[in-house]
C-alpha cells in the first residue's frame, strides 16, 4: 500500500473479529498501512467523544475509512460502563461530518435463496444520513403544556395542548444535503447501472416530505439525459406503495429512502436475504470520500458468551466486505492492482467458503444447495477456512 486507509476499531464481539480478520486474512498478504483511531466505547468516553471527530477528519484526509461496529449508548450501557453520559452514534456523527449517503447491498451466494422468492438479484439500500429524529430535540410534556414550533422573527405554529403527560419532538433536514443525497443517488445508480427508487409521503407530510420529492425531481431533471443513455430510469412513488413494489419486483435496482426508513428497511431488506450479516455498508461523501463498515452491530450475546469462554460461531461475512471493500477504492484511488487483485480474491473466497458448505451457525438452516451438506463453524474457524482459500 502506498497510501493508509482510516482504521476505525469498536466494541465487543466484532472487536474480536476485527481483530481475527487483520491477522488471518490481511496481514500475511498486505503491506497494510492505516491510520488507526480507537472508537471503542470505554476510548469515546475516555476522550469526551473527541477520538469519533478526529476520524471523521481523517476520512477527509486519507478519502477512505474502514470501521468496526461501535456500542450507541443508552441507558443500560451508561450504567454497564460508567459513562460520563451517553455519547452519540459514532455513524451519526460520521455520517455528519462527512455529509454522507449511505449504500448498503446484500452479499448474495448461491444456496442461501431470499425469503421473498422473487428477488433475484440484489436490492441497494441508499439512506440519507443526515436529520429527521437522527438529529431531532425533544422534550417530555406535562399536563398544561402547549407545544409550538417557533422561527424566531417569523412566526410560530401550535404543534399541541396537553391535557395530559406526553412527548413531543422537532427535526429538520437541509436542501444542499437532500440535494447532495439525490446526487449521490443518482451517481450511484449511473455508476451501478440500475433504476433508482424514491419514495416519500409527502400525502401527509406536504412541507418536509413534499421538499424531499421536489428536490430529487429538480435533480431527476439534471440526470434525465444520462438516465437515458444508460437505459435506466427514475420512480417516484408514495412510500407505502414503494414497500409493496419492492417486495413484488425481482430486485436488481437502487432504493433511495429517508434516514428512519433506510434505517429500518436496510435491516429488512438484509434478513430477507439471509442474514444481517450479510449486508455492506458504504458511505459517500459529496466530495468523494468513503467510509465502510457492517451494517449490523457488536453481536453482545455472542461476546458476553465469548468472555466466559464459550465458543461462538459468529458470521464475519460483513466485516471482512467492509475491509475488502476499503482496500479496493483504495485500489483505485492508488492505482494499486496488486492491492484490487488482493481484495477481490478476499470476497471471493469468503463466497466460495460458504458456497462449498462451510459457514457459521446463523447460515446452516438457510443453506439448500444440491450434494453439500452445510458444515456449521465457529467464529474463528470460519475465517480459517477463508484464510486457507486465498
């Protein structure tokens, strides 16, 4: 390597395999050269969550980041780890330094088949991951209270009169990074060659939805000629009808959706192939900077079972994608083919690990493949047998 990737090490039971991965499967074939920051938990608190900044800045520096699952705090963990307080999402803060458009896509082998028969090919989950409750105010309510969202200088709205306790909540979200957002979209869809879906409920929510959907169609305008010559195309529909298409399509295309729904139907969509840890995650940046990661936690049980030396059987399919797939744009940023030889060899022996029967416990009862039984491994067994297929 003749440039670093942004190391971003987390918490528990991927910690583990993060730290399997770079022994077994990175470090006897790759000169690896990283910028190493620690957003463990216990180091965000150490650090006052200053250590989750310095690597946004250094994803801007270098242009690729690769990280590891993190622990967002919540009350059980601000007692478990004696936290200051509980500190934000490191991916929120990530995703906001460096504008982000988040691309999550399953990892599709053959003999673990969809639940949803009619997808046959991969659907790519593109979120916005800026705003709506990800950057939201709220406060609890008492009976009495009366509710308004204020402009200052401009006027005000009743949002509601409490007769009794309640919760209420503010978010808001930008038109430069909704347009940043559909542009991202766009490119992708372009570079992918893919229709790009877009749904919102602007029926219900004219103001907020309705400038979602009017800035993806000023910008539909800007790519129609491109969309055109890639035969591709751009839909918009209400996102209840979106959901229901989605299930009965044959996959193959880019689903662009807000920051909740991606959030929420990522997770969908990544069990409905198989396995959750089965999905990648991508985040873009505007100015062409990434960052990736597995989209699924830390794994908690598995590492409290990890600690008390019981063995697990983990899959680690995500978190080596995530490493492959920061080592290939730095590849390509690098002009390093050598380095892209390497990284496609690493996501084609994961596939053909699984392919030929070896996997962990999660995919065993979703393997049907003709003449192979499925072999369930653990954790650490698993990378092995990657290992010894490169």
């Amino acid at each position: 390597m003749t440039a670093p990737v942004v190391e971003m090490q987390g918490d528990e039971m991927t910690r583990v395999i993060w730290d399997w991965v770079k022994e077994l499967l990175i470090e006897p074939f790759v000169d690896l050269k990283t910028d190493f920051y620690d957003l463990s938990l216990t180091n965000r608190d150490q650090t006052d969550d200053a250590v989750t900044f310095a690597a946004a800045e250094a994803i801007k520096k270098h242009r690729v980041g690769v990280k590891c699952a993190t622990i967002t705090a919540n009350v059980q963990r601000l007692d478990e780890y004696k936290l200051k307080q509980m500190w934000p999402s490191p991916n929120g803060t990530i995703r906001a330094a460096l504008d982000g458009t988040v691309f999550r896509e399953p990892v599709v082998v053959k003999g673990i088949k969809p639940f949803i028969p009619g997808w046959k090919k991969p659907i790519t989950i593109a979120r916005h991951a800026y705003g709506d409750v990800y950057k939201d105010v709220e406060f609890e309510t008492a009976p009495g209270d009366e509710v308004a969202l204020v402009i200052k200088g401009k006027g005000e709205k009743t949002v509601h009169k409490f007769a009794g306790a309640g919760v209420t909540l503010a978010m808001h979200n930008t038109d430069a990074s909704i347009a940043s957002f559909a542009k991202a979209c766009f490119e992708y869809a372009l570079a992918k060659k893919q229709d790009l879906w877009f749904g919102t409920k602007d029926t219900i929510s004219k103001l907020y939805d309705g400038r979602l959907k009017a800035i993806f169609e000023r910008v539909s305008a800007e790519y129609a000629d491109k969309f055109k010559a890639a035969d591709i195309w751009y839909d918009y529909t209400l996102i209840d009808d979106s959901v229901s298409r989605v299930i009965k399509s044959g996959g193959g295309f880019i689903w662009a959706l807000k920051n909740y729904d991606g959030d929420v139907m990522s997770d969908m969509v990544a069990t409905a192939y198989g396995s959750l840890a089965m999905m990648t995650s991508v985040l873009v940046s505007p100015d062409g900077n990434y960052e990736y990661e597995a989209a699924h936690g830390t794994v908690t049980k598995h590492y409290y079972n990890h600690i008390k030396g019981m063995e697990t059987s983990t899959n680690s399919v995500a978190t080596i994608f995530a490493w492959s797939g920061g080592l290939k744009k730095s590849a390509e940023l690098t002009r390093n083919k050598s380095l892209e030889k390497y990284a496609v060899a690493l996501e084609r022996a994961v596939i053909d690990t699984i392919e030929r029967g070896t996997m962990t416990g999660d995919l065993v009862p979703l393997f049907v493949r003709r003449g192979i039984t499925p072999v369930k491994v653990s954790t650490k067994a698993f990378i092995k047998a990657v290992a010894e297929r490169m």
